[in-house]
C-alpha cells in the first residue's frame, strides 16, 4: 500500500529530470547548444552521481518555496489592488443605499414591508 511520499531518490531524479527537460525546452526556442548540453549533463548527474543530485534537487526545491511564497503575495496584492478595488469604487460610485442602512426621505422608519404569499417552491434550493 501506498502513503502517498516518494522516496528522496525518486524526488530527486524527478526534480532532475523535470530541469533537463525545461532546458531542453529552452534550447527549443533559443537555439543554443549550451542548453542541451547542460540538460544532458544534469541528467547524467542525477543517475549517476547522487549527492550533487541531491544539492541541485534540494536547492531547486527551496528556491521553488521561497519564490511561491513571495509570488502569492505579489499576484494576490496585484489582483486586489487592480481588480478589486476599482470595482469596489465603480459600485459604490454609481449605487445609491446598496444595503439600506438609509432611511428613505418619506419613509417612517426602515422597515421594509413585503407582502409575500409563500409557497412549497419558496422553500425548495433555498440555497
């Protein structure tokens, strides 16, 4: 049965394997044999010569980390402060009383008065 972790080893060879193939993306697209050449030796060291495989493997990991937890502050702010916020101030700029907590000139008091019959469908998918 299994828990779910994948042994250090496995992680490693994946991590490994997954930079490869992104420089081999890389040199795709930017023609250089630099890449391919480095992509070719980061495979041979992660089968072959493990405890640098586990400081490139460790070390991406924690670069990973450490950039997710910085960008998730970033992209959240960005689409707070660009998206959010001008929507808040369109509504509130081109809507009057959204939550009635102002009483209407000629009303008495804010209550509202709703003359509603209920019926069987009213109290079906209420949500």
């Amino acid at each position: 049965m299994s828990t779910g972790k994948k042994p250090q080893q496995l992680q490693e060879l994946e991590t490994i394997s997954v930079l490869a193939a992104f420089l081999l993306v890389l040199n795709l697209f930017l023609h250089l044999k630099a890449l391919a050449v480095a992509a070719l030796a980061l495979l041979l060291i992660g089968l072959f010569v493990r405890p640098v495989a586990s400081v490139i493997s460790r070390s991406w990991l924690k670069f990973a980390e450490v950039l997710g937890a910085f960008n998730s502050k970033i992209v959240l702010s960005l689409a707070f402060f660009l998206f959010l916020t001008p929507l808040a101030l369109l509504f509130r700029l081109f809507t009057k009383n959204p939550l009635q907590l102002k009483k209407e000139p000629d009303a008495e008091t804010l209550f509202l008065e709703r003359n509603h019959s209920y019926t069987k469908s009213d109290f079906e998918k209420m949500w």
